[in-house]
C-alpha cells in the first residue's frame, strides 16, 4: 500500500517524507490555493518542487473542463517531471482525455469519483489511477468506505490495471478500513499519517520501561 500526502505545503510534505513512509504526492486547485500559488510559471516551479522532495507520482489536475484544453494542459503538467500525473475530472471530456492520455503513454489520476459506473468508465478509459473520495461521500450520508469496496470488487473481477487510490481521507480509521479493502495508494492529510503513531499504551509502556532503567540504574 502507498501513502500519499494530500496537500500542496512543502513543510508537510517533507515532515512526511522525514518520516520515511510517504511514497507521492497528491494536490487539487483547492490546495495549490490555499499555499497562495498562482499564475502558470509559479504552478509549475511549486509541481517541479514537490516533485524533488518526493520519491514517487506527484497528481496535478488540470482547470480545463474541455478535451482540447485537458490535453494541452496536461502535456504541459506532464513535462514538468516524470512523477507528474495528470490529474483528470470524472467528466465526458474527461473520460475521451482519459484514454488519449493512456495512448500517449502520459499517467493520469481520475478525480471527483463517487460511484462504481464512474470507476467502471475510468478504467475502460485507462485511467492509471482513480480517486474516489470517502470524506465527501461521508459527508451526505453515503459509505464513502463501501464505495471503495465496491469498486475493488469489480477491478478484481476484470483485472482493471487501475489503481484505486482513495482520496479525501478524513481520520486513521478510514486509512485502516482501506488497507483492509485493498486500496492500492491512500492519500490523507499528514495528521492521519501521524495519527497512525499514537497508542495510549505505547505511550505508558515506554513510560514505565523508562522509571524501571532509571530506578536499576539508581537514578
Ligand atoms: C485528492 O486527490 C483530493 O482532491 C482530495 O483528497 C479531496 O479531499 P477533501 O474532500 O478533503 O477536499
């Protein structure tokens, strides 16, 4: 299973990387916004950053909701690194980008995914990965986690090449629940990734471990 972190911030993104777990990246128009990264050439030196604390795909998503402009931005994106992945909306043009991508070679991310139909049409399309967002789902009261099941259900059925890569992951649960259901990449937050460290039992084990050394020691 790989981790990847879901921000733009390049202090979290090395803490994570520090840590010595964290495989890619993964950013959204959102994020790049809330870092204050604007205008063409200052996007793509903050990707070309990212790209070189990080040891494996970097997503960066298109603006474009039509296929001529999905398909130069992403040969644009895609030039940045080789980590680069064109991160693609599940939308009509997005579905005809999705495969001309696959033609040419380029890895894509297929983002804003909710519903099986969505992840059969990505994979039919080519897509290398597939973001199915749990959170939001969560959210109105639909199981974002059954959807991932679902959804490694059918790409086990057929041997789709499509890696499910669950997106807007909200707490450690629902990274454990993902592991569980075979989730090929998680992308978080890095609280969920540290969150994973925390155990109340560890914490006053090494306590005691600690007080009985120092107690022998005569401390
Ligand atoms: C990542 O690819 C997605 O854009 C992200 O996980 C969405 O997360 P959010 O629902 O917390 O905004």
């Amino acid at each position: 299973m790989k981790f990847f972190i879901d921000t733009a911030n390049l202090d979290e993104i090395r803490e994570a990387y520090d840590l010595g777990v964290l495989d890619g990246v993964t950013t959204n128009p959102s994020l790049m916004a809330k870092e204050g990264i604007s205008g063409d050439a200052n996007v793509k030196a903050h990707y070309k950053a990212i790209c070189d604390i990080v040891d494996d795909k970097v997503s960066a998503e298109v603006i474009s909701t039509n296929f001529e402009g999905m398909i130069s931005e992403g040969k644009e994106l895609a030039k940045i690194d080789d980590k680069i992945v064109v991160k693609i909306p599940m939308i009509k043009d997005g579905v005809k980008a999705l495969k001309y991508f696959h033609s040419e070679g380029i890895r894509t991310n297929c983002t804003l995914v909710f519903s099986a139909g969505q992840a059969i049409l990505a994979a039919k399309a080519g897509a290398s990965y597939l973001s199915p967002f749990i959170g939001r789902l969560d959210d109105i009261s639909y199981d974002g986690l059954e959807l991932i099941a679902q959804i490694a259900h059918i790409y086990q059925n057929y041997g789709f090449e499509t890696e499910i890569l669950a997106a807007s992951v909200r707490h450690t649960m629902h990274l454990i629940k993902c592991a569980e259901l075979g989730a090929d990449v998680v992308t978080c937050p890095l609280k969920v990734i540290t969150g994973l460290l925390k155990h109340p039992l560890t914490d006053s084990g090494l306590a005691q471990f600690l007080a009985d050394h120092a107690k022998a020691a005569g401390k």
